[in-house]
C-alpha cells in the first residue's frame, strides 16, 4: 500500500480526457467486423494481448501449404488523402486505401497476405466512428483474402485537433521460398503489363490538394461524375486476379517481376524490381490516362512531374516472359483488372526510358 | 500523352510540401539501424516493396525449428507519453517503448519476437531527427532480439503540428503450435510472480501529465533524480529473461500464464489470462511501490484509480506451478529481473482480488 496518501483524491483517468468504458464499448462493436475476414487458421481469443494465426493450415491429408514459409511484411498509411477525405466528411473508403497500400507491396514479391493490423489515432474516441472505420478496414480486408487479426486505437486529444485522426496499417503474407518473385530472372525481351489503377490511389495528395483547390469549379464537371468521388476513389487491391494468376502458373516462372506503383510514379517504382543490366522501356500513348490526372495536369503541373507523382492510371505492373505476355494478360482480364501491354524490357542500366 | 498540356506549369510536389530527396536521405541514414538487427533468416534487398524472413532458418543438420508454426502479431503506440517527451525535447526513449509496448504482448503467448515495423508520422521529415528516432527503435529491437524489418515514414504538416509527431509499430512472433500459452492450464494453487517494471512504462500518461504538472517543485526531489528522467525512463523489455526461461523449460509445463501490465493496471491485465472458474488474489504490500507512484498519488488520485491505470511497479506477471516458484524466481532473478511472489490462484469467477 502506497505510504504517500493523497488528501484530495479528484483526479481521475477519465477527468484527464481518458474514457476506458468508451474503449470497451468500441472493442465489442467491432467484433463482428473482425470476424468476417477470419479463416479457420486464425486461432484469436477474444480479449487476447496478441493475434494468433496458424501458418499451415493442416488439409485432411495433412499436406502442408508451406515447406520453407517467408514471411513478407510492409508497413504504410494514407497519407494526405485523409485530409481530404476529413475534409469532405467522407472517410469510409479509407480503410480500404489502408489494406490496399500494404497488401499490394506485400503482393509484389508473390506472397499471399496472411494478416492485417491497423493502428487508428484520433482526437476523441468516438466508438461509432471508429467501428465505421474498423468496418472499412474490414471490407478491405475481404477484398485482399487476408484476416483483420487486430490493431490498436490511440486517443490523443493533445496531438490530434477535433475530428483529425491518422491511419497506419501493417501486412504480413507468405511466401515459398523458391517461389519469391523479385525480379532476378527479368532480361531483355520480356513484355511489361500494366494493370489500370482505379484512380489517384494514395499518392500524391500533397499535390493533387493543392491542384485541384485552385481549379475552377467548371473545370470539374468534364469527369462525368462528382469530383470528390473521383478524388476519393478507394486503392485496387490487386491480391484476388494476382494471387489467381500465380496458382495457374505454379509450376512454370512466367510472372518475373511485379511492382506496386505508389509515389514516385512508375519511374520510381518499376525500375527497383529489375536487374541493374536492363532498362524497362514504357510507352505513354499505350494506355488512356484517366480524366483525374488531366484535371490536376490542367491546374499548372507539368507533365513529367505528373509522372513522378502519380500513376497516371496504371496501379499495378507486372513482367512477364513474352510468349506468355498474351495469355496473362487475357488471364487478367478475365479476372477483371483492365490490363495494357505498356512496354517492354531492353538491355540497359536499371532505368525507366519513355518511347 | 495527356491531351490537357498545362498552360503554366509551375505547381510541383516540392512547393506542395513534399520534399523527395529528404526521404532518400533518410532511407540511407537508416540502412545502419536497421541492418544491425539483422539475423541470417532476413532476406530483405534494399528496396524493396516489402520486408522479408525465412521462419525456419535451416541449422547443419537441416533440423526444422517449427513443426506446426502459430504467428503472432500485435500493434501499439506509445500514447500521449511522446506529448510529454515532446514537450521536453527527450524523444530518444521512445523507439524503446514502442518495441516494448508491441513484444511485451507478443511475449505472453509464449512466443519468440521474429520482426518489428514501424511507422513514424510527422509535421516535417528532417532525416537526422528520424534517423535518431529510427536508432532508438533500432536498440529496443536489438533488446528485443527482433529484426527491424521496415517501416514507413510519414510527413503529413497538415496533420501534424510543428515539432509534433505519432508513432505506431507493429511485431509478429512465432510460437509453436503446442507450446502457445495461453492461461487454459491455470488452476487453484499456482502462483503469480511478479516482475519489476522501470516506472510508469508507456500508460496512463494522459493521468500522469496532469497530475505531475500539478504538484510544486519541492515535491518532486523525493525521487533521487530528476522527475522528467523518471517519467520517461523507457519500458523494460521482458523479451531475453522470458525466452531464456521458456528455453530453458521446454520440456515441462510450469509457465501457465503471462500477462504484460499495461493500461488497466493488474485488475485490466491479469484476470485476461485467467480461466473463468479461476480469481487471482494478491497482495499488494508483496512488492514496493515505486516512488514516482507515490508523487503522482500525492497530487491527488485515489489509490483504487492509481491501481486501476499505472502498473504500480509490476509490469510483468507470470503465473507459474507452485512447485516451480521458487526456482523460476531464482531463474529470472539471474536473468535481470526484480521478481515479487504477489499472490496465488484461487478457485473463483475470473476476477482479481486484494487481499
């Protein structure tokens, strides 16, 4: 027993700005969305300090999945799209930029996401806001096959000013290790495709604020649809036609190189997953570039700054070996992503030449 | 080619906020920190989209580690301590406490911490200032024998105030499958030890501000150093002591139980790991309350509230088989650890008692 007494004993955890009852309240309302994107690998209980997820799961003739398992994990947030998104009242779609920013680097080297977490930040613990966004973690979670195992939720009435928050969200998948995908094999010859973005995705926000505030409001309406809609477009998440690509191909290396294009544009992201002996040559009249992207072109961006900032509408890209370039890409199509050949590998030193 | 050419094209990223080539400095700054966390099953390139490791590093005689591999994962913050340790210009604790907050939880399944990410948001990204945060990280890793694996870094100056920050991270471990502990085994007559925490770890600051802001100067010599080294001493890591003990009773089932005392206190944290038919009875005089307890108390918290928020000096607990207690007390004594028998485990309905 403590000797110091406290003669005034007024000061209490809830009189510093602290609920611990709304936390209970909030940590049952979102239950339900967790659950939803179990497996039966996941072996949480609830109440539990950590998440549990069972690597193998046994398959009844006790085949296991993984014979050298690697783990492949990212960490990212949003970014500046939640300030927009907070702005317009309209944050419902971020849980699904959040998984999508981590799964898909994740995706990149082959693996099949396993497990998310997310950590949510806030000024005032509201548990009805906070299950809405735990709910679109959720749906994200679903869309990338992989379970929702956690996360934590921070009030900081300090740090954060009333109604701003902030995002951060963690993958784990796995791979075999003879399967990983990082580029090694890529030469000269193979057939670059790029699978069409669903819009600004999460990148360079910091920018598109900007450009798009200065335009007049009349130069909105050629995107045929309201401009925050398009704006906030949730990420692709590419994880169900990729992951369905790689099990068609198991056997045979056809998928050589994959890469996420997040900032940096695809000069930044395509040439870091091929050899330093190869250019990846890319033509920009191959794909259309989408009506957001000239839109904040329009406000005073030049165009090769476009191009270092944002996707200009491919989100994903895949390297694959040439003879295969029509059947994956007809694969991919068919599993519903807008796929263009978009260039080709060269002999080189590791750069991205435009033709 | 975009059809829409801008007709003055004068908006770029950098006068949008975002300095490019300050998070290439960065990254380079980083390399270091992270590589000496490092062990033979990380397979990260640099670069790349995601953070790799092999989960069963192949010893000479090709022994696997983990027959029927569980993962584990948790995600944490260090919450409004960093306002605190903001308002004093003494950040450099901080990378220990989040790696503390995320493994201590991992720990009490009974897992062995693989990696750690993290995620640093902020008002502006200055690469020594992150680089000194990632190094702290960087240590509480190395205390952790856990990989830094990656992370994300975050400028967001519309989010954050100048000189203001968050930070997030996130730890998977593997435990196997028959080994995982989780409470089911604990029945009447085992004993709860208790192990030692630093201070306050990284809870109840939000209490803990106002209560320490409120008391006068000559209330806080009693500590024997200054107040602000107390309140920011980072959290102990019970990684090396716990994995040794583990390790060392492979064989036997005497760990039953560990709980990592964090918000909520002993009452919020132990009874987690309890069955249902099972109460926990301790005794609070079995261990010495720490003395910036004490201060804190003394500005005016009742002592249910202080027991019900801070650790009051136990951060850890272990529950163990009555007839193993005195040498798994000897065991972690050796290993580095304060350990205090705080009580028993009563036949009951799955709540803490004081006796």
């Amino acid at each position: 027993m403590p000797s110091v007494r406290s003669k005034k004993a007024n000061l209490t955890y809830r009189s510093a700005g602290v609920d611990i009852s709304a936390n209970d309240e909030m940590v049952d309302k979102i239950g339900h969305a967790l659950k939803r994107t179990y497996d039966p690998r996941v072996l949480s209980r609830h109440n539990a300090f950590a998440g549990l997820m069972q690597l193998d799961f046994r398959e009844p003739l006790l085949r296991r999945n993984y014979k050298d398992p690697v783990l492949v994990s990212g960490a990212d947030g949003v970014g500046s799209k939640l300030l927009l998104a907070m702005k317009y009242q309209r944050v419902e779609g971020l849980g699904i930029d959040l998984v999508a920013m981590n799964v898909n680097d994740v995706l990149t080297c082959g693996a099949e996401p396993l497990f998310f977490l997310d950590y949510i930040a806030c000024h005032k613990l509201e548990p009805t806001w906070i299950a809405a966004m735990v709910e679109s973690i959720s749906r994200g979670c679903n869309l990338a096959n992989c379970a929702l195992l956690g996360g934590e939720t921070a009030e900081l009435p300090d740090l954060y000013s009333k109604g701003h928050f902030d995002l951060a969200g963690f993958c784990v998948g796995v791979v075999e290790k003879r399967r990983i995908i990082d580029g090694r094999d890529v030469e000269p010859g193979d057939e670059v495709l790029g699978l069409a973005s669903s819009g600004l995705h999460s990148n360079g926000y910091a920018l598109a604020r900007k450009a798009l505030a200065s335009l007049p409001t009349q130069a909105k309406v050629q995107l045929g649809e309201p401009l925050i809609d398009a704006a906030l477009r949730p990420t692709r998440i590419y994880v169900k036609s990729i992951q369905a690509l790689l099990r068609f191909y198991r056997r045979k290396r056809v998928v050589k190189a994959m890469a996420h294009i997040t900032g940096g544009g695809l000069a930044g992201n395509v040439p870091r997953v091929i050899p330093a002996n190869c250019d990846v040559q890319l033509s920009r009249k191959s794909w259309p570039i989408p009506p957001i992207f000239r839109l904040i072109q329009s406000a005073g961006v030049a165009q090769a700054e476009m191009f270092r900032v944002f996707n200009m509408g491919i989100g994903f890209v895949v390297v694959v070996r040439r003879a295969f370039a029509d059947t994956v890409a007809a694969f991919l199509e068919k599993s519903g992503e807008r796929v263009y050949r978009i260039g080709t590998i060269r002999r080189g030193s590791g750069r991205l030449i435009w033709r």
